[in-house]
C-alpha cells in the first residue's frame, strides 16, 4: 500500500502546530509527535487505526479518523484502491463534510 499526502496535510500539521508553540513551548512539538505518532499507527493498520466517519445519517466506510490523544484534533484519511490517503488534520470541533472534497481531489 502507497501512503500519498493530500498537498495541504502538511500546511494543516505546520499551521496547528505554530498555533500550539504559540500557547507553551514544547507544545507545537507535542502536537507534532502525536500527528506522527497517529500517521504510523494508521500506516500499520489502515483498517483498524481508526473510525468510519458517521456523518450523521449515513457512514462513509472508505474515509476514517483516527483521533489524537491529547489534543481535539483528529487525521481524516482513506483507503483507495493500493493507496493509503492522508486527507486532514482537522479541530474535533469541525465538519468533516467541509473536508471530504479533498478526497474527491485525489
């Protein structure tokens, strides 16, 4: 299986991650350890390191999130074909549906 990266997943990770240095020092690095930490647990086991996304009234079985621990934040990524698509880093408190079109990108 290819791990591909939607182009903004990084600029997602740098951008919460300058946010949370901003907060305490160590902070954005914490933040940065727990994405990574959340990439190799789902590079491991795509089908198993994460949730289907319920979007309310219906289940998206090929997109899944897998949450951060210590922080309300979680990955959205899927499984298409041979690739493993890391879509998002999203705040909980977000839509996922506004992040879906990234996944239509690909």
């Amino acid at each position: 299986m290819t791990a591909r990266f939607h182009p903004e997943f990084p600029a997602d990770v740098r951008r919460f991650a300058k946010d949370y240095a901003g907060i305490s020092i160590g902070l954005g690095e914490r933040f940065r350890g727990e994405i990574d930490a959340g990439i190799v647990a789902i590079k491991s086991s795509p089908g198993s390191a994460g949730h289907f996304l319920d979007l309310g009234s219906s289940i998206v079985p090929e997109v899944r999130r897998r949450n951060l621990h210590a922080f309300p934040f979680f990955i959205l990524y899927g499984v298409v074909g041979d690739d493993l698509i890391f879509g998002s880093v999203i705040p909980s408190r977000s839509d996922p549906l506004t992040w879906l079109t990234r996944f239509a990108e690909q």
